[in-house]
C-alpha cells in the first residue's frame, strides 16, 4: 500500500470532519463515521496488493513455462495484473 495506516487514518478523520462541517452528513457520533471512512479507505487502497499477490501466485504456477519460453517476469505481470483488474473490475 502506498499510504500508512496512520495517514488514512487521518484522511478519514478529516474527511468526516469536511463532511460534517459543510453539512454534508449528520453525526451525533463523529468517531464512529471516521472509523466507517477509515476502514472503506484501507478496503479500496489494499485492493491492489491483494491483487499483486494474486498475480505472484499466478505467475509461480507458471514458473518452469515462463522460464523456458524466456518470458519477462515484467511483462508477463503487467498482463496477469491487468487482466485481474479487468475481472474485478478495479480501478487502480
């Protein structure tokens, strides 16, 4: 992930803050909104690890192959990589 845990957390912090003082939302409890924002900000920003560790797994099936055909790891993990994006439709 390229952010810290502890930044996001203060993104989502004064995100709710923004929210709430230009009357976007309603909270009687601001720390309960920041920890919803907080967690749904890690949720969308860890996407794409999970799907590089996808691709690590991917690519280590095909190990011997890749190898013998002289095929960029590089390469081959830019394409693996954006095919899993296509099929989660992610937006990276």
């Amino acid at each position: 992930m390229l952010l810290s845990k502890e930044y996001v957390g203060y993104l989502a912090r004064q995100i709710t803050q923004k929210l709430i003082s230009g009357e976007f939302i309603e909270s009687s409890n601001p720390a309960a909104v920041a920890q919803a924002v907080n967690n749904a900000l890690l949720e969308e920003l860890q996407l794409e690890d999970r799907i590089n560790d996808e691709v690590r797994l991917i690519l280590e099936q095909y190990d011997d192959e890749l190898r013998r055909a002289g095929a960029s790891y590089q390469e081959m993990f830019k394409k693996v990589k954006g095919e899993l994006v296509r099929k989660y439709k992610a937006v990276l």
